[in-house]
C-alpha cells in the first residue's frame, strides 16, 4: 500500500558566501514513517532541518508539506500547519515549570490556560515527565530536559516532527527510554525525521536512512544498507579504510 | 499557574485600604505629592514590565511615550479644547502607533541591543519636539486654566482628586499586567523573552506579540502622561522627555522585580521617597545623591537577588512553610 507523502524536499540549496551547507538535496517521507539523516559533522543535517522548518529561507529548491508548498513560509505558521521540530541545543524556557513550558506549547490549538493545561498533563504522562511537572526547566537533567523539548513539540499538535540530536550525549538508560518514546510518538500516527549521530539507535528505529556530506545526499536506503554502502564509510571514515577492506 | 492565596487577598485588601484613607489622615501635602509620583512611577514600571519583564524588550525610551502622552492631550486641549480625557485615550492611541512603527524595524533587536534603539529613540523623539515650533518648541505647553472638576481632569484646590484618580490608573495597569500574565498573551511573552527560537517552534508570531506588548506598554505609559500634564498643568520636553525618566522606570522595575505583577509598585514605593525626600532635604547640593543611593541598592540587589525585592519575598516566603 503505498501511503501519502508527507514531506517533500526538492532541489533543496543553502549556501553560507561560497559554502554549499546544502546542495540540491531531494528526499521525500511518506506519512507514518521514521527516516534519519546522517553524517559527519558540517555535512548540513541542521541546516537542512532549518531550511524545512522556516528557519532559513533556502536560496532555491522547494519543500511541501502533505501536499502544500511551505518553502518561504514563517517558522510559526509551518509549526501551525503541523511541523514540530527541536533543537541540536536544547531549547526550553528555563525560568517556567515544566508544565507551563508544555502548556505554552499546547496553547497554539487552545485559547484557554486550562484546556491547555490539560493537554499539556495528558501529553507529559504520554512523555513520562508527569512527575516533574513542577520543576523548574532549568532544573531538570540534560536527559529530562531534551525530552522536556520533545514534549513541547508534542504539544503543538503535530503531524511531523523533526528532532535533531535528541539522543546525543544520553546514558545508555536515557537512551533506551528517548528511543521507546520515538517509537511510542510514531504509533500514534506521527511522521518522524531524525538528526542522529548515535547510530545504535539509528539503526534500530529508522525505516529509511538518509546521508548527506558536504552538503550533498550521498545515499539512502534501509539502515542496513546504508551502511554498509562503500560511500558512506568512506564518507565517515576516509579513503583509505575503504581501500584497506 | 499561580493561585492567589488567602493571605495575598487580605494583604492586598488592607494595602488598598490603607492608601484609600492615606490622604484624609495625612493632610501634608508634599506627603501626598510623593504617593501621586509613586502612584505615577509604579504604573509606569507596571508599563515598563509588560513589555521588558515578561516580553524580554528591555525599553529605555518610554519616556518617549510619556511624553506623547502628555503633548497629545495638551496639544488637543489647548488648540482644539478638545476634553483631556478623550486627550488621553488618543494619547495612548498615538504613543501605541509610534511604539508599533518603531517596534516593527526593530523585530530582530535583542537584550542590549533593543535597549540602544530605545534610547536612541527616547532621545530622537525629545529633539524633535525640542524644535516643533507647533508644540511649542523648548517652550513647552502651559494649559489653561478650566474650571475645577472631574469633567475637565483638572483640579486647583487640592491634590485629593488626582490622588485617587492616579491611584486607580496605577490599579488599572496593575489589572492590565494581571490579565496577561495569567493568559496566553502573557505565556508567549516569557517564551519570546527566553529565546526567539523556542517562541517560533511552538508556533508564535514573534514580531506581533512583541509589538502587542510594546503597544499596551506604550499606551499605559502615555496614559501617565497624560495625567502628568494634567497634574503640573505645564509640560516642556526638559519635563517629561528626559531620558534619566526612563531610567528611573527600569531601575524602578528591576529591583521591584521584573517580570513580576507586583514587583514595580514595590520598586516604586522604595524608590521614589528616596528621589523625593533626598531632593527636598538636600536641596540642590544633594543632587545626585538619589542616584548614589539608587546604584548601591540595584547593586545589591543584582548581586544577592536578580529577581528584585520582590523575588526575596517569595523566597522567604517559600523557606518559612
């Protein structure tokens, strides 16, 4: 069965003066799934996730998300038609609860503090911070405060969420828990794109993996594939291990 | 979400009881000259919090509002007569379209940075009106002398009237920062004040939610202003455009409390005795002397408590239960 597209990116280009952060970069997810994007640092994962998101406006190319062209819209109107994302620092509002960080967050489909409120308790019990809903977000742990970010993306409701390097720098626990959590969010119908160094969990949860290198996507297939894929060694690790296997 | 408490409702019935008798216990007037300014002052900083306490937009130029106030309904009453309490609804109408066509270009400015486009604008918009011949230039404006009463926002013998009238713009302001900081609006503001790029991932318009604070801000400020003029019933720019005004609303703010409802009313009740009395006893020698005391209490104050005087009170409340 094939399923409706959810995201579409094409010819996709950004380039910083005479650097090409990305390059032409095509790639679609269909609706439902889990894809990641991989690959040495600078190869222009977070940049692309920016150019998505509205954060930067790319210098040609076009996104579309479920069908609508998104490519020049503001970050907040793309966040209001259903596309979440997080950041490679984590980005909370330190001075409000934990609680009141997810309310602000719900408040985008609720006018009234309490409906918000509630959505926002309904969406931290799904996340598992329901305990910690009175902590300070500058309190919490980097672990609690990385799924303190998702759960305020969670809250805006959407339909793709797009999480960069919510699994850096986790214990193998923290890990094991952002990882179900991923897989908890999919169930429920949401598409998901992944920044992800930490290829334990790349491989694991994503049904696609997507490469980039130096701003180019230098590859893409299922996670098996990909790396075993002469390019993507050799993107990661050098020429010469390549020729020495 | 913040409950009101029991004790937060009593204390706050009796501190508006206290100052409702205030004036009919004492008669000295300059005692009464000092609760109108702090009245003044604390609505001011009230103004002040909404956009830089909770919106992060650190103002140093709402006396540029102030002022707008005060010309607006000055110049309108004294060309066209027309009442000075229409003068003051359109006052805050015209100081919340400059804010709003000062704010916009200044959509991307942050913490230091909006500070020196505010000054600049306070100091820019003083200029102008220091040579605007149709204002009255470095002259100022004199108003007219109306007869006493209410309807005419003027009142020639005694300072009871602007007393109550003052206090209820301070109540008024209060209510303002009250409704936002307990809704949406006031939510999106602390979003925005933490970080640009967390307020537009969870969907907000950044550049119109700032220049809604900017524009209530603006509005309530000018309101002050207005109610100056009508008060000293003389306004020049050297009066009410000054920038150690804006100055002393941030000052008045920041050791209150930032981003705290009540946090300039307290700031205000500590800060404007000591500007007056320092002045009055001292004279002109103790000029400056308000100042030095102002620059040890905000030292002390971002050094032990950034949260103001206000934040030591929730935290002794918080170690006492």
């Amino acid at each position: 069965m094939k399923k409706a597209l959810c995201l579409e990116v094409s010819g996709v280009t950004k380039h910083f003066g005479g650097l090409y952060a990305n390059d032409h970069i095509d790639f679609s997810v269909e609706e439902g799934e889990i894809v990641s994007i991989i690959g040495p640092n600078g190869a222009g994962k977070s940049t692309l996730f920016n150019c998505i998101s509205g954060f930067y406006p790319p210098n040609s190319g076009k996104v579309f998300f479920l069908g609508k062209e998104i490519t020049h819209r503001r970050a907040d109107t793309i966040c209001k038609m259903g596309v979440a994302r997080t950041f490679q620092v984590v980005q909370i509002i330190g001075d409000m609860t934990v609680l009141e960080n997810v309310m602000t967050g719900a408040l985008l489909r609720y006018t009234k503090i309490g409906h918000a409120t509630k959505k926002a308790e309904e969406v931290l019990a799904f996340t598992g911070l329901a305990e910690k809903k009175d902590f300070l977000g500058a309190a919490l742990t980097i672990a609690d405060k990385k799924r303190l970010e998702v759960s305020m993306a969670l809250a805006t409701q959407p339909r793709l969420l797009m999480l960069d390097e919510s699994m850096a720098g986790l214990t193998r626990v923290e890990l094991r828990g952002m990882m179900d959590l991923i897989r908890k969010i999919r169930e429920k119908g949401i598409t998901l794109i992944i920044v992800e160094h930490v290829m334990e969990a790349v491989m694991e949860i994503s049904d696609r993996v997507i490469v980039l290198n130096s701003g180019k996507k230098i590859m893409e297939g299922p996670p098996k594939e990909v790396v075993r894929h002469p390019d993507v060694i050799q993107a990661y690790l050098g020429e010469r291990y390549v020729v020495s296997q | 979400m913040r409950n009101i408490s029991l004790k937060q409702i009593l204390s706050g019935v009796i501190a508006f009881v206290l100052v409702m008798i205030f004036p009919l216990v004492i008669k000295n007037t300059f005692a009464q000259h000092v609760m109108i300014l702090f009245f003044m002052f604390g609505m001011m900083g009230v103004a002040w919090n909404i956009m830089g306490g909770y919106a992060g937009m650190f103002s140093f130029g709402q006396v540029a509002f102030f002022g707008i106030g005060a010309y607006t309904s000055s110049f309108l009453l004294i060309t066209y007569h027309v009442n000075p309490w229409i003068g003051l609804v359109v006052g805050g109408l015209v100081a919340a379209l400059v804010g709003a066509a000062i704010g916009y270009p200044c959509s991307n400015l942050r913490g230091h940075y909006f500070a020196i486009a505010s000054i600049a604008f306070g100091e820019i918009v003083r200029t102008h009106f220091n040579n605007w011949k149709l204002i009255g230039a470095a002259e100022g404006l004199s108003l007219p002398m109306l007869s006493e009463g209410f309807k005419n926002f003027m009142f020639h013998s005694s300072k009871l009237p602007y007393y109550y009238i003052m206090f209820a713009f301070l109540l008024i302001s209060l209510l303002v920062c009250y409704l936002i900081s307990t809704s949406k609006m006031g939510y999106y503001f602390r979003a925005i004040k933490e970080s640009h790029d967390v307020a537009k991932v969870l969907g907000i318009n950044v550049v119109w939610y700032r220049l809604v604070a900017i524009m209530i801000s603006a509005f309530l400020t000018a309101m002050a202003g207005t109610f100056y003029a009508q008060y000293v019933l003389y306004i020049d720019p050297e009066s009410v455009m000054l920038l150690p005004i804006s100055v002393q609303v941030v000052l008045i703010s920041m050791l209150g409390g930032a981003g705290s409802v009540m946090g300039p009313v307290i700031g205000a009740v500590i800060l404007i005795p000591i500007s007056e009395f320092t002045r009055v006893w001292l004279g002109h020698k103790g000029t400056g002397v308000d100042m030095l005391i102002y620059g040890f209490l905000i030292t002390l104050i971002s050094v032990y408590q950034p949260k103001g005087v206000w934040g030591l009170f929730m935290n002794l409340g918080k170690r006492t239960k």
